[in-house]
C-alpha cells in the first residue's frame, strides 16, 4: 500500500492504490479560496455532533435530579419516578453509544481509515458520509449486518452496535 496524489475533474486527493483501485483518504474541493478538504470538514461536523451529544447527556442529568422527589408521596408518584429514570437510563445509553461512535469516526480519521468501510474496505460513498459523518460501513454492507441480526445470525457485539 502505497500513498499517492491524484488530481482528477476538479478534485484532488491523497490516498492509497490497493489492488488498482485509488482509494481516497482526503479530497479537496478547489475552491477560489484554494483548496478546502472535506475530511477537515467533516471533522468539524463530528465535533460539533460530539460537543452536542455531551451537552444533551449534562441537561438531561441536571433534569433528572432536579425532578426528582425525595419523598414520593404515593405509588403514581413513585411509579412515575421510575418511569423517568427508566427514560433517563435508556437515553444516556443511546447517547453514550452515539458519542463513541463519533469519537470512533474522529480516531479513523487519524488513523487516515475514515471513509474505509469496516467490513468490505472498500470507500464509503460521500453521500452516505454526508448522512452519516460517524458511519463505520457503507450501504451494501449496513444492510446485509442488519439482515443477518433481523435473522437472528450470531454476529459480533461490533455489528450488533452498527445496527444500532
């Protein structure tokens, strides 16, 4: 494997050749301004999302011991206490796993895997990343992991997570 540049119809990059195939880890759009990388911005979207993400799981944690009672005073009050930690503990789970998909995404592009498919690795498309800045996988693949969890097929915690 072996870094290359190639510049092509308006868009330049820096990315691998595997097996013929120039797989691009950055591309630049050329712009009047000079060019502007969309990894760079699709980092700032990540970011963004992460910074977001933190701060909905620090609001809804404050809501949750503000709306607390100490005391409830019957069982519909002390059922609708459980029922909001309930709401509150699923939340936090769906957000704690969205942030560590997002912090995943930020450390492949570190790693110039970012835009790579986890399964295939061949690129994920541009319209799939701008959908879904985090994605770990590209459609095809997306599809066949959720068709064989729907199966009920024994798959990997990872792909489990992807479905997620």
């Amino acid at each position: 494997m072996r870094h290359i540049q190639l510049i092509s119809s308006g868009i330049h990059g820096i990315g691998v050749l595997i097996n013929d195939n120039f797989i691009f880890l950055e591309t630049y759009m050329v712009t009047k301004n000079g060019p502007k990388s969309k990894t760079t911005s699709y980092r700032k979207i990540l970011e963004r999302k992460a910074e977001e993400v933190r701060r909905s799981m620090s609001a809804q944690k404050a809501a949750q011991l503000v709306s607390r009672l100490d005391v409830p005073s019957d069982e519909g009050d002390l059922s609708q206490q459980h029922h909001e930690e309930w709401i509150f503990l699923n939340r936090n789970t769906i957000d704690t796993r969205h942030l560590r998909e997002i912090n995943d995404a930020l450390h492949r592009m570190d790693t110039e895997l970012y835009g790579i498919c986890l399964e295939c690795e061949e690129p994920i498309s541009a319209k799939r990343l701008d959908a879904v800045p985090w994605a770990k996988y590209c459609v095809t693949c997306q599809e066949a992991i959720a068709a064989r969890i729907a199966s009920g097929e024994v798959v990997d915690q990872e792909f489990e997570e992807a479905e997620r």
